[in-house]
C-alpha cells in the first residue's frame, strides 16, 4: 500500500519532502500506517478512501477535487474522513472542491458553497450565509436552522 503513496510524491525532487508527507499521510490517517505493507486491493473501501486521498496529498497540489468522498462508506469512517477533510481545509495550503449529495456533511466542511438543483445554481455564499437561508436550508441543505 506505501508504494501506492509514493507513487503520488513523483513529482517531488527532495526525499525530505517525502518523508514528511508520508508522515502526514499516516498522522492524518494512522490505519494506512498500520497497513503500509499490504497490497491496496486487500484495503475496505473506507481505507481506500483514505488511500486514494493521501495520494493525491502527496502530489502537493494547489487544489484537491474529491467528488463524494463518502459514498458507500460506513457512518464511522465518513467521520475519519470527513475530519480529515475538515482539518485539510483549516490548514490553508490549498483549495479544496468537494462534491458531495450529503449536503449536511459537505457543510460541515465547507467555508463556501454552491447548490445545485438539476444542474442549476440555486444558492451560493459562505457556510453560514446557505444554512442562515431558510428557503434554502430546509430546500436543499436538509440541515435544521441554527436559529429555530
């Protein structure tokens, strides 16, 4: 599985670099440190997940897309994920653009969103702004009013 991580580091000219990045990846995510030596397809979809993400960290890009990184995953590891994410955006080094059908949980992730309905931008603004929008809220984010 570790030699899937470096595959994502490729790019880097410093074996430093990569050595710190493999020590975020497993920091971030401690189950991939605890598997580094097993093949990825022996890995759970939640674990690929991870995987595929940390890769892609790797990469030291200047945007992460993630297109549901949820789906089909067990409740307890949308969670690991999901804090993942949350502490990948709160660090600031690059842009993240998730897409996500649970808007509940790409709003506790996002500063800033967009929603779509049928391909239609039907709401943007910041976190606060979309779930402060009763039309909105109760619409399309599912998420109760802070203020009800």
């Amino acid at each position: 599985m570790e030699e899937n991580l470096l595959v994502g580091a490729f790019t880097q000219r410093f074996r430093a670099n990569v050595d710190e990045d493999l020590k975020q990846c497993y920091e971030r995510f401690p189950i991939l440190r605890e598997y580094r030596h097993r093949p990825a397809t022996h890995l759970s979809g939640g674990e690929q997940q991870m995987l595929a993400i940390s890769r892609a960290l790797m990469l030291r890009p200047n945007l992460l897309l993630l297109d549901e990184p949820s789906f089909g995953l067990a409740p307890k590891v949308v969670r690991v994920v999901y804090e993942a994410i949350r502490k990948i955006i709160e660090e600031g080094r690059l842009a993240v653009l998730l897409v996500e059908q649970s808007a509940e949980l790409a709003m506790s992730a996002a500063t800033r969103a967009y929603v779509l309905k049928h391909g239609e931008v039907v709401g943007a603004g910041s976190r606060d702004e979309l779930c402060g929008s009763p039309e909105l809220s109760d619409a399309y984010i599912g998420m109760a009013r802070r203020d009800a």
